[in-house]
C-alpha cells in the first residue's frame, strides 16, 4: 500500500510541449491545455493543494483557480527535469501533450546539413529527420514512488476495442494506477481504465474531473 505525507500535493500536467527545429520554429500539436486546468481548478476546489505544469504555447483561455500553483514547461527534457527535481506528491495527473518525436537532422534539398541558429529561407525545401522522443509516463513511477499515478491515451484510429487494448498496455508498461482514455477510436466522452481492466465512462470534461478527484481520494 502507497503512503504519501498529507501535505503532499497533486501535480498536474497539460498542454503542448514542442521540439526545436532551430532557434525560431518548432514542432508542437494542437493540444489546448484546458482539461489540466479545469482538474487543477476542480482540485482546488476541492481543498486540495495543486501544482499545474502547463505547456507554455498552450491556448486555453481558462485561468487557473485562486491557490493553484502554475508552472511552465517548454520541451519534453525541459517537464522532465522539473518533475524528477519535485519531491513527494499525493497523485499525479500527466496530460500533457509531449511531442511523440524530434528534430534529429535537417537538410537542405542538395543534402546539406543546415546547422545555423536560424535556418535561412532561401536554403529552399528541406528534408526533416525525426526520432522518437524522450517519454516521460515510464519515467513517473521512478520519481513519485507512493504516488497514485494517471497517464492518458489520446487514439484516433482504430475501435474501441483498440482504445482501451493501448489503454490497459500502457498501464501495464507504465506501471501506473489508471489510464484515461479518449479520442475518436474510443468515441464521445472519456473512460477510465483500471489495471483490472475496468471501465468508467464520463460524458464530458467537467465529469471527468469530478470523476478523478472523487479517485484521488
């Protein structure tokens, strides 16, 4: 059984992070970052003491609840650090959108490496090598040993079957507590899923995050 100091908080994580292509453009996704804000804010609500990691290039026009302790967060190595310098926390919610790959190389159309600060337009098409990037979920239990842990899976293709089949290995890959999961594959709304493989289904935002504080506790 977990034992965390009543003191701890819950930590929170949303919104994009993005990979330099060189010192003036990135790679980024659409994540807005509102859904960490609402759960901080429902947290918040709820007595409970949050630290909100959110992407810096994150769009929600939603602020953050009066004692919510707001952080900023740029690349993926850039939360890591941050989340492995943290210190004991009650449960942590990782929603942040982190960037799936990163600029490994970029060439001009003759094969060049284009190394300046600012690539310049004129260097004409350019070809992109991407790796996969640093995944922070795997690293979560190493640093939050006692904590509840959440990750998320996001899935647009395949079935629902499918959605919950990634749900349920990233749980077991992770070795976190639940995995909420959404996207087209599953369909409307968001479902929770426990490492005994069952289901809790939220209509929408607001019942999910009353959903995962009532978890929390």
């Amino acid at each position: 059984m977990r034992s965390t100091p009543s003191s701890a908080p819950i930590v929170i994580t949303c919104g994009p992070a993005y990979a330099p292509i060189d010192a003036v453009r990135r790679i980024t996704n659409f994540s807005t970052g509102t859904l960490g804000i609402l759960l901080a804010n429902a947290f918040a609500a709820a007595g409970r003491k949050v630290v909100c990691y959110k992407g810096e290039l994150a769009t929600s026009p939603l602020a953050f609840a009066p004692g919510v302790d707001a952080r900023t967060f740029a690349t993926n190595d850039d939360l890591a650090a941050q989340l492995a310098a943290f210190g004991p926390a009650e449960a942590v919610f990782h929603a942040a959108a982190l960037c799936d790959y990163e600029v490994e190389a970029v060439r001009d159309a003759t094969g060049a490496a284009q190394t300046e600060a600012k690539i310049p337009s004129h260097a004409g098409g350019l070809h992109l090598t991407l790796r996969p990037a640093r995944k922070l979920l795997p690293e979560l239990r190493g640093h939050f040993p006692d904590a509840q842990i959440a990750g998320w899976k996001y899935e647009l293709n395949g079935t629902l079957e499918d959605a919950l089949h990634a749900g349920a290995h990233q749980i077991d890959a992770c070795g976190t507590d639940c995995c909420v999961v959404n996207g087209a594959a599953y369909g409307e709304g968001f479902g929770l899923l426990d490492p005994r493989g069952r289901i809790r289904h939220f209509a929408d935002k607001a019942e999910l995050c009353a959903g995962l504080v009532a978890w929390a506790k």
